[in-house]
C-alpha cells in the first residue's frame, strides 16, 4: 500500500511540474509579445 502511494505522489508531482513549466511558457509568451507590441 504505501509503495502504490509513493508512485501515485510521484506522478501527481510530476504533473504538477509539467504544469508549472506550461504556465511559465504561456506567461514568457504573453509577455514577449506586449513588449513586442510596445517597441
């Protein structure tokens, strides 16, 4: 049982960071361009 847990904690965290890295992208991005937009 808490060997299947560590597993289930570990892709859960995984996810998150893979969030966490697409959220980062998406913010890089949206800001690039009004500086774009700006200059």
């Amino acid at each position: 049982m808490l060997l299947n847990i560590r597993i289930v904690t570990s892709k859960t965290r995984q996810d998150q960071n893979k969030r966490v890295v697409f959220y980062a992208l998406v913010i890089g991005l949206f800001l690039f361009s009004i500086k774009n937009k700006n200059n």
